[in-house]
C-alpha cells in the first residue's frame, strides 16, 4: 500500500531568527517544548522505505496539524491555532503576528502542506504519527486522567473500517491499551482531498511518551528500542498491504 507518513511535532527547531516572538524566558521556552515535542516520532515511525513528510520547524512556529482558518479550528480559542499566542499552560507564549512574519510563516505553513498534497494520490493511506504526554495538558480538551498506551484517531470519510480494526488489533495484540478517538480525534490528509476524496486513507496512531521517554526532560528511556520495535512492525505492515485491500 502506498502509505506516507506525517510527522508535524517531532521537531524543536525555532530560528534564532524568529526569537523575537516569544514573550517567554529562554528557560520557560525550553521547558514548553519538552512538554509539546512529539519526541522523536521520526524515528519511531520511519525506516529506510519510509515516504515521509516531517515538518522541519517546532510546532511552536506554527502547528501544520491545525487548521489555518482559525474558525475552523478548535485550539484556536485556545490561542493554539495555526500559529500559537499560549502556552500549553494557558499562558502567553508570543507576541501578536505583524503582517511582514505572518506572510513568512504562513509561507512555512503551505510549503509543508504543499509537500504533503504532492505525495498523495488515490489510493495512498496517510499515517499521521504522533505522541501524547501521559497526563492532561492544560490545553487539552479531553481531561480525563486515564490515558491509553495508544491513541488511535480516525475521520468519517477518510478511515476505512479495515484499517481502524488493522491498526487496533495490532497494537491490542502487543498488550497495549488502546483507544480511537480517545482523548485525541481526527486525522489528517491533505486539504484538497479532504472530506472530498474517500479512496485517500488515513489513520493517526498517537503514543503515549511515558512508554518511551522521561518525560520532564525528553530523554530516552530504556523502553525506546521496545517501544520502536512495535512502532516499526506496524508501519511495515501497512506498506505490505495490498494496493485492494481496505
Ligand atoms: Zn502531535
């Protein structure tokens, strides 16, 4: 099957270029992307014949996940649209767009996208990877305590009944407490097919970090290779799938 992934979170790249914009101390900026990095999600979920599109900026540039029309946009009203104002925390983070860096990060924001779309045609199925902290953020919609090992999100047109079962069963056969759309919904594919073209697939498979990383720092833990080893299996199952077979 012809599957691509998309990794928007896994970087912690903010140009010195942009340092402007944050309102935060050098110490609170470092301490808001341990907690809002999807660590290392390149390497959990590529391989040598990975197709992937990682986003090569912080999410706290701007989040490529997002809906650009903040109306759209659920974490918006949180001031955690496209281009985030707060923190996790609820509090400021930077300072309001002048219209000179919104052109230019919306520019970062469409090339990633752009990328994305240029990869996906009929028929592909869209593994959008990501990791989720093991307790609730601020910001998060969902504050329910109990958090799974494995998040599953899904979409109405976009994620076939196959490929929902493929994806639970899998990771339920690992002894891994899994649950869809619980606290994290939705997946992404690109904007030109999305809720248009039902034949482009996607699934989101998110991670609970505590299964692999020391989470008040963003080290390795001594699960990571485990944790890869089951992330790896099965993203080689969905690229061994047959072009028919959802
Ligand atoms: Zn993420």
């Amino acid at each position: 099957m012809n599957t691509v992934l998309h990794i928007p979170h896994s970087s912690r790249y903010i140009p010195a270029t942009l340092r402007w914009r944050y309102v935060v101390s050098s110490e609170e900026l470092a301490t808001e992307l341990v907690r809002m990095t999807d660590w290392y999600t390149d390497e959990l979920f590529m391989n040598p014949q990975s197709v992937a599109v990682v986003f090569p900026f912080s999410r706290l540039v701007v989040d490529v996940e997002r809906f650009f029309d903040d109306r759209k946009e659920p974490m918006a009203r949180k001031g955690m649209g496209w281009s985030y104002l707060r923190t996790s925390q609820g509090t400021p983070l930077t300072k309001a767009l002048d219209p000179e860096t919104q052109r230019y990060l919306a520019t970062v924001y469409w090339d990633h996208h752009k990328r994305l779309t240029e990869l996906v045609s009929s028929g592909t199925v869209v593994l959008d990877c990501h990791s989720f902290p093991s307790k609730p953020l601020p910001c998060d919609l969902d504050q329910t305590s109990a958090r799974p090992d494995i998040c599953i999100g899904t979409d109405p047109v976009h994620t076939p009944q196959g490929l929902r079962e493929i994806t639970v069963d899998f990771f339920q056969k690992k002894g891994l407490v899994v649950d869809v759309d619980k606290p994290y919904s939705g997946t992404l594919v690109p904007f030109s097919v999305y809720r248009k073209d039902p034949t482009v697939k996607s699934i989101m498979v998110e991670v609970n970090r505590s299964l692999y990383v020391e989470e008040a720092t963003g080290k390795k833990s001594e699960n990571f290779s485990k944790i890869r080893k089951i992330v790896g299996e099965f993203v080689e199952i969905l690229q061994a799938l047959g072009p028919n077979s959802l």
